[in-house]
C-alpha cells in the first residue's frame, strides 16, 4: 500500500480532472491511501471522491497573493500527509509541486500538446525543475510528447472514462440545434462552434464554462445567434436530445474525451 498525493487544477471542470477522479476512485479501492488536493475551487463532480479530499480553494484566475496564499497552504498539506508518491495534474499543479520540498516520487502527466501556452518561459523553467527532480512523465495518447523537448514519455496510459447514461436516438432525425462541450478557452475554439451556428441558422448550447464566455456571448449577440449557456452541467449528457449535433471545433486535444463519451 502507498500514500498517493494526486494534486489537481479542481475537483470538476474537464476531461483531466474527470479521469484523475477515477484514477483517485481505482486506486483507493485497491487500497493505497489516496489523497486529491484540488488547487482551485470549483462545483463537485458527477464522480463522488471516495477518498481523502483536500481543497485549497484558490480562486479561478486569482491575483498573485491569493496564488502565494495558496501555494503556502499546499505546501503545509502535502508536508503533513507526507506521500510517497505525488501525481501532478496539468500546469499549476506542476508550478506547485516542482516549486515544493517533495520528499516523493513525481509522476507528471501531459494532456496536450501545447502545455504552458501563455506562460511559456515560465513552463520551460518549471518543466527544468521537474528534470532535475527526476519525474516521471505519463502521456494520455500516444501521439502526444513532453514539451519543451519532444522528449518520449515514460509511459502512455489512456483516460479512463466514467461510465454514462446512455440514450438511444435514431440518427436520422433532422439537425435542430448545434452543442458545444467543453471548456471555454482557446484550445477548445468555442468562437467557431458560434461562427457555425451563425452560418448554419441553427440555435446553439454552450455546456462548459472557461476565461471566454463573456467574449463568447457577445460574438453570439453581435451575431444574432439563438444561443443558451448555462456553465457547467454535472450531468451535461442529459441536455442532449435527438436531432442536436455535437461540434467539436479544438485547436488542439489531447485524447478528446467528449468525443469518445458521445459515440
């Protein structure tokens, strides 16, 4: 049995925390001592935690002291549970754990392929540290490497995915509406999916919130298009009906979990 720390962005919000949550769940039930530390804060997720869960609750986009703030609570926590093994999530939890006294082995795992895109000095100076720290480096597709230097991953291991309520549709049903899944950021292009249902004369669901909404909707109401956004949706497969077609506009994906969860 091992004590693993898995330090996440927050307990909800994507694909990555979805998939670390089932990893969290798996590894409890084959009894290591698990513990999820979510940096930010953020609504649960459809996947209830059944281990130790410690959230920071940093704010989204916060200012500089509230990150130090933070980092100084993180810091105390991992010294406390004192883990063998630290699993690190995407970027800010990589900036706190490689900026941290870790007496563990370090686990990184990248999810796409342009990690550190609006700090990247910052990511190459980070991504150093994790080096010399000897991390190992997990991939979740095998066409993805290890920025900044190409290098190959220790191991490719594939997201698990939770299981969903399935609907039946006929498939044949005239396309009455156009959905967008995901977080509203650059590299999921949401302004596209808004271009598209501009185009297209369809009505449009937005499921997903992100730093963009609000540039988002006013492209939608420059536009004129009939468009809904409720944010985040625990359970955003049951909005979907017969005759609405999910458009997946990314720049760039790591293994495209909403395209799997849809088929």
């Amino acid at each position: 049995m091992a004590r693993v720390a898995i330090v996440t962005n927050s307990l909800s919000g994507g694909g990555a925390e979805r998939a670390m949550n089932i990893l969290a769940n798996e590894l409890h039930r084959l009894n290591h001592e698990i513990t999820v530390i979510a940096i930010n804060s953020s609504p649960p997720d459809s996947i209830s935690l059944d281990c130790r869960i410690i959230e920071i609750e940093r704010q989204w986009r916060g200012s500089l002291a509230d990150t130090l703030k933070s980092l100084k609570i993180f810091r105390e926590k991992i010294k406390r549970i004192k883990p063998e093994i630290v699993i690190l999530n995407c970027d800010l939890p990589e900036f706190y754990g490689a900026i941290s006294l870790l007496r563990a082995k370090i686990i990184a795992v990248e999810h796409v392929n342009y990690p550190w895109r609006n700090r990247e000095l910052l990511g190459k100076f980070i991504r150093l540290i994790l080096r010399v720290k000897k991390t190992e480096w997990v991939t979740v597709s095998n066409h993805l490497r290890i920025w900044p230097k190409n290098d190959p991953p220790n191991r490719v291991i594939y997201n698990p995915i939770s299981a969903i309520h399935k609907s039946e549709f006929r498939g044949s049903a005239p396309i009455k509406r156009v959905i967008f899944m995901g977080r509203l950021t650059f590299q999921k292009n949401p302004h596209l999916f808004v271009e598209i249902a501009h185009y297209t004369n369809l009505p449009a669901l937005v499921l997903g919130e992100g730093e963009d909404r609000i540039h988002l909707l006013e492209l939608a109401k420059r536009l004129r298009v009939d468009i809904e956004a409720p944010g985040f949706m625990k359970f955003p497969w049951q909005e979907i009906s017969d005759g609405d077609l999910l458009i997946i506009p990314s720049r760039y994906e790591g293994d495209g979990l909403v395209v799997i969860e849809a088929l």
